[in-house]
C-alpha cells in the first residue's frame, strides 16, 4: 500500500485535493472555498455576486491564484490550464494586467456575448454564448501556451484581441471596446 501525508489523506477525505488540509485551509473554510479545487475557487469568487471589493484580496497570475486578508496569504498553482478573465466594454475600461477577482469590476455585468477564441492556426478553442458576472468579466479557462486571439460579439458590436496563455502573460484583458 503507498503511503500518504496525513494532510494529503486529510485533504482526499474532506475534499477530493491536498487544499483542505493545507496552511490554507482555514483561509478557505471561512470564505466558503473549503473542498474546492483551485479552477473552482477561482470562478466562484470571479462569479460571486459580491459587490467588489471583496473583504479578501484575490488575483490571479498566469501560474497561480493569490490570496490574503492582509495578515495570511496564500499561492495555489493554477495547474495545466489558463485562466483569462475578459470584460468587453462600450465606453470605460481600467487598465489590467493580472485579474483582480476581488477588486476588478467591467463595465457590463449580466450582458451576454458570442465568445470566440481560435488559436494560431485559427482552429476554434472556444466559440459559445457567455454572460458576463456581476462583475462585468467572463472566465475563459483555456490551453496552456498558446497564442490566438479573442473575438467578441454584442448587439451587432464586435471587439477582438490577440491573447497568449503563458506563465508571464495578461490575465486580465480589458482592452476589448465593442465597435
């Protein structure tokens, strides 16, 4: 029989992953992230109907997910996919590098657009119907080292961007003003 951390068997226990026993875990357990994978907690907080800002502070890299209440603070790896948070606009935007998911608000919560992201080859990745959260984003977990581009769609409105999903690049893209 392998043998196993008690955190990890602790973690495979209560959640399904090695975060619920984790230093984390109490960070976690009080902002109801508990047993959560880290692609889960990243939409959930990206998608909580929470006026921003959060009581916590939470971003993500193109590597991980950042997280702190000024006295704890907490790096989960991202894994093999990345995340891109868009907000498509009309007539503001803020400039955004790494996506704050408790700080970061768009210009067009609850609005639906036709999402589109091919690669360089211009193979489709992504082509759906999306609404966007309370905070004015759209998540999109995507392909790990890619380049491309996103295209987005809204009342006969059309923005689009070119997009990589490396370690170093943008999660955050609010450059897309709907023309």
């Amino acid at each position: 029989m392998p043998k196993f951390s008690l955190p990890l068997l602790l973690g495979l226990a209560i959640g399904g992953n090695a975060f619920a026993a984790a230093p984390e875990s109490a960070f976690l357990a009080e902002h109801g992230l508990a047993g959560k994978s880290v692609e889960q907690i990243i939409d959930a907080i990206d998608q909580t109907p929470q006026p921003r800002p959060l009581a916590y502070s939470a971003s993500v890299t193109g590597t991980g997910l950042k997280l702190s209440d000024g006295e704890r603070a907490y790096t989960l790896p991202l894994g093999d996919k990345f995340y891109l948070s868009i907000a498509p606009y009309q007539h503001q935007t803020h400039p955004c590098f790494n996506h704050s998911l408790s700080g970061c608000q768009g210009e067009m919560p609850n609005a639906t657009f036709d999402v589109k992201v091919t690669d360089s080859k211009g193979q489709v990745v992504l082509q759906k119907a999306m609404t966007s959260y309370q905070n004015g984003f759209i998540g999109l977990w995507l392909p790990r080292n890619m380049e491309g581009a996103v295209e987005v769609r809204y009342n006969g409105r059309k923005a689009v961007l070119p997009i990589e999903t490396r370690d170093d690049s943008q999660t955050c893209l609010t450059g897309l003003q709907l023309l």
